[in-house]
C-alpha cells in the first residue's frame, strides 16, 4: 500500500507564527515518522510587535502543558483584562471593551437586554459595572479565577500582555526539546515541482536545500511562499480600514505597577495603543498615511507617551487585508503571511492559534485532498472577515467629526454583514453570533453601546420579567462583583506571587 503520510514538514519564519506553530506540531505530531523543521533568518529578524492577546492564548499554552507562572515569568507578562477605549465615539469618551461577559442572562434572556430596559427608564450606572473584569481593570486588581471560582469570579475572563521575542524564545526552547530542528539561514529561492507547482524545496544563500511535503510560511508580510513563489493573490480591505503604517517605541513604566489593560487611544488620523510589561511599556502609533505623515506620527507618539523613551521608534508599514486562499496547493500561510487586519483588537496571534488548530483538524497527507484544503480556506476566511467587520465597527461608529481621517471614516461604506448588525443592534438591541465567530455578544454590546449606537427599543420577551425583581437581581449582581473585586490582590502582587512560585 502506498504510504501517503506527511514526513517532512518546513516552516518557514521563526517570529511568533513560527514558533507557535513549531510548538503546536511538535506536540501533535510526535509520532515517530513526522520531522518538523524551522528555518529562520536573523538578519532579517521579526517584525518585533505584536505584544496584546485576548482569552484563548490560555488554552494554547495548556495544550502545550505550559506552565502559566513560568511563562508569565519568562516572557515579562501582564494580564490583561480588556481594552480602554478613550476617545473613539466622540472626543472626551471613554469606555472599556473587558473580556468576558456582562453579569447574568436571567430566563435566557441577555444580560444586556435587561440593562436597556433599566436604561430606558432611568439612570442606571454604566454597564461596565457588571463586567468583573472592567471593575477588576479600573481598580488595579487581578486574581485567576481557577476552576472552583464561583459567580461572580468565574466569569471573570484574561489574557496577557507580553513580550512578543521573549515569547517567541520560550516557545523555540519548547519546540527544540520536543524535537523540532532549527536551521539558521536566509532562503533565496523556491523552487516549484514542474507537474503541479507544489513547493518542493527551498534553497539558502549558502547553497543547502531543505525540502518538504508540507510547508509552512510564516515568513512576514513579505509571503515568501504563499505569495512570491506561488502568486496567491491578496484581499486588500485598506477601503474600509484606512490605517497602513505604524510607529512603534517601548517607554519606561511610570506607575508603580502595571496596569491589567491595553488603551487605545484615538488620534487625529488614527489611535495609540499602550501596552504595560513587567518591564516596560510598548507604545505605537497606527496611522492613515494619507492623513498624516511619518514625522507627525512620530512627534504625536513621542508628545503622548507617559514614560522615558525605551528605545528608537520603528517605522512598519501594511496592508489591512487577508491572502486569498491561506492555504494553496502544498503550502499554508500563517501570521502576517496570511494577512493582517490591524491590532485595534489583538486579534493577530489568535488567528495563528485559529490557523494552527485547524491545520492540525485537516491535517493533509501526500494526496493534499482539495474538500479538506477548501474547507480549510472556508473557515479560515469567515473567521477573518468577522474579526474585519469587529473592528471596523470601531472605526464606523465615530461622531468625531474634527479631522478629515474621522469624517471619512464615518462616511465609509461598510460591508452588508456589518450594517446588518448595526441596523439590528440598534432596533431592539440584538446580536446574533454565527459560524466561525470570536468576539462574543458581550464584545459587540460593549463596542456598540461605548461608541453611541442606542438601541430604540428593547427585546418583548424582557417584558415577561417583572421590573422589581429584575432591578433587585441586577443590583445584587453588582455590588457581588463590587465586593469580590475588593478582596483581589493588586495586579502587582498577583505577578509577584506567580514569580515566587517557581
Ligand atoms: P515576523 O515576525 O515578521 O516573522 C517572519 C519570520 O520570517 C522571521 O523569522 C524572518 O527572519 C523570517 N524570514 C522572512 N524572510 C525570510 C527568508 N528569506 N529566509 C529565512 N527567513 C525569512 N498581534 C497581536 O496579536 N497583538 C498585537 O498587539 C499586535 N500588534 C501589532 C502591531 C503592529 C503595528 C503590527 C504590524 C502587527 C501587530 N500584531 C499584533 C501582529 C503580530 O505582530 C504578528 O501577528 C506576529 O508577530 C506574527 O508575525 P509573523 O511571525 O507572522 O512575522
């Protein structure tokens, strides 16, 4: 019988898509007759961002059997409770985007319809109060909430903050000792099986050729593979998300402990992330370089950091969009390599977690079946295109109205699916989660509500709840997450005892 089982797997690229997936295979496949090679240049080095993750990176460091204080530990990490968006509906807001849910949906009915109700007929405090991870970010506080939490510390939900080379380093100490082999070395040419144009191999400046069934390009925007040698073809979404450059500069941490969220702040031609380490303080600017030029950009950066200059500022420039097919003939593009919508949300290392736990679902053999390929692709794209829409809402829902970047950025012409949300949102408040969703209805609540679009109404079913009884339960539900928050370490001494643990 012939033997149609991958043997030789090549990834191309060691930033975080490299090393995540070397990690993930070397995991999933050690069985004996499977070799995973990396191959990586330094000098070109990695793109050296990419440091905010949301929830899900913790199931693939348990998957990989990591242990969270070590590498918490070993990559400067933070935790990270969701996002603070300042400025974005109009200038002067502020609202919080946290991770998890908004306190408890009663008789199936969403959380958030109650809310609008108790809106409608009063004021009522600002929903972030029944976010345990909003009350918990505001007020510097932090603890796991491990499996035997109960209401309201379960639904508290994170992620982290970290440094994306550190991560990178203990994912390739990881992938080494499960057997992974490193080649150092810059490649020069692909060269193409002439029967079908599958890759065959790829060869370096020093003349050594690797080659592969499979191959993995997580080579940067660049898509050594998946677009240089095989001409994939790019989806560019720059109409409806405006910003393609960034410049990016680490500053020293100021407060005494680090805060547990990202802010993103709203500029003139585009928004300000900032990032907290142990160590530092990642800083960027995303700009529109039709609205602004890089020297602006630089000065609006450096006019708003709230610490020491860490380092030079770095200059990146992209293309908001995703590669066609991620995955062509013999090769599966991952990371920037297969697209790149922006960081508003930090969606871009989750979609290599996505990439990787799909890959490994459909993992092909020799044959490179297309139904498992397209299958692939289908899910692939529909998770891309949700986290797009996500994100433009942000950039759709302004009533800034004081610089030509967020006048057209209100005036953009949106794709049906995201105006379908938004006219549905805003009649009676409903969101509808579908297929290869990420962001939860909480996420979509939290980004609708923060940036003014008020539902006219509220759901009927939420007028078969009687209205005392409903304002009790909400309000035991608040100060339960008011009274638990009180009693959570600082986030600095979470960090602390994580270290002391090892
Ligand atoms: P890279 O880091 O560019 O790695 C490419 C690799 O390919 C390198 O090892 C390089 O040496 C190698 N290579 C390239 N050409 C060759 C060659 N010819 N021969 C040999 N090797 C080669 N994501 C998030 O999830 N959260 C964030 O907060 C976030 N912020 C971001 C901010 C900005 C401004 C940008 C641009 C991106 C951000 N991202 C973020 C995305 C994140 O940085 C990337 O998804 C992540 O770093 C993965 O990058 P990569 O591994 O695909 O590419």
């Amino acid at each position: 019988m012939t033997d149609h089982r991958i043997k030789n797997v090549v990834i191309v690229g060691g930033g975080t898509a490299g090393w995540m997936a070397a990690a993930a295979l070397s995991r999933f496949l050690n069985n004996g007759y499977t070799k995973v090679t990396l191959i990586e240049s330094e000098e070109i080095g990695t793109i050296g961002v990419g440091e905010a993750t949301i929830p899900p990176l913790i199931s693939f460091n348990a998957m990989l059997g990591i242990n969270e204080n070590e590498f918490v530990a070993e990559t400067q990490a933070t935790f990270k409770l969701g996002i603070e968006f300042v400025d974005w509906g109009r200038l002067g807001d502020r609202y919080f985007h946290p991770f998890g849910s908004y306190g408890q949906d009663l008789q199936g009915i969403h959380f958030h319809q109650l809310y609008l109700r108790e809106k409608m007929a009063g004021p009522v405090p600002d929903i972030g109060d029944w976010a345990i991870s909003a009350v918990a970010a505001q007020r510097g506080r932090f603890a796991r909430p491990g499996r035997a939490a109960q209401a309201p510390l379960a639904s508290l939900r994170y992620a982290f903050h970290f440094d994306a080379a550190l991560y990178a380093a203990f994912l390739r100490r990881y992938a080494e000792r499960h057997g992974v082999r490193r080649t150092e070395g810059r490649i020069e040419h692909v060269a193409l099986r002439p029967a079908d144009g599958f890759v065959e191999s790829v060869r370096l400046a020093d003349g050594r050729s690797i080659d592969g069934d499979l191959f993995i390009d997580c080579s940067g925007f660049r898509g050594l593979l998946i677009e240089e040698a095989l001409n994939t073809g790019y989806e560019d979404w720059s109409r409806w998300l405006p910003c393609d450059r960034a410049i990016a500069m680490p500053c020293a941490l100021a407060g005494a402990e680090p805060e547990a969220f990202t802010r993103a702040t709203a500029r003139r031609s585009g928004w300000q992330w900032r990032i907290p380490l142990q160590h530092r303080v990642g800083n960027g600017h995303v700009y529109s370089s039709g609205f602004c030029s890089d020297d602006e950009a630089e000065r609006t950066l450096r006019d708003h950091l709230e610490g020491e200059p860490g380092g030079d500022p770095r200059l990146l420039r992209f293309t908001t969009g995703r590669r066609s097919l991620a995955w062509n003939r013999n090769v599966v593009a991952l990371g920037l390599a297969g697209g790149f919508v922006e960081p508003l949300e930090s969606t871009s290392i989750h979609l290599v977690q996505s990439g990787i736990a799909r890959l490994i679902a459909l993992f092909p053999d020799k044959r490179f079946l297309a139904v498992e390929r397209d299958e692939y692709n289908r899910q692939m794209q529909s998770l891309a295109e949700r986290v797009r829409d996500f994100v433009l809402l942000h950039y759709k829902a302004t009533e800034r109205s004081d610089s030509d970047f967020w006048r057209q950025c209100a005036a953009t012409a949106i794709p049906d699916s995201l105006a379908e949300r938004i006219e549905l949102f805003r009649a009676k408040g409903r969101i509808f989660a579908e297929g290869a969703e990420l962001f939860s209805t909480s996420s979509w609540v939290a980004v609708m509500l923060g940036q003014h679009i008020v539902p006219d109404e509220y759901e009927p079913v939420v007028d078969a709840l009687d209205e005392n009884l409903v304002a009790n339960a909400m309000e035991q539900m608040r100060r339960a997450i008011d009274q638990t928050v009180e009693r959570l370490p600082s986030h600095g001494e979470f960090i602390a005892q994580c270290r002391s643990t090892l």
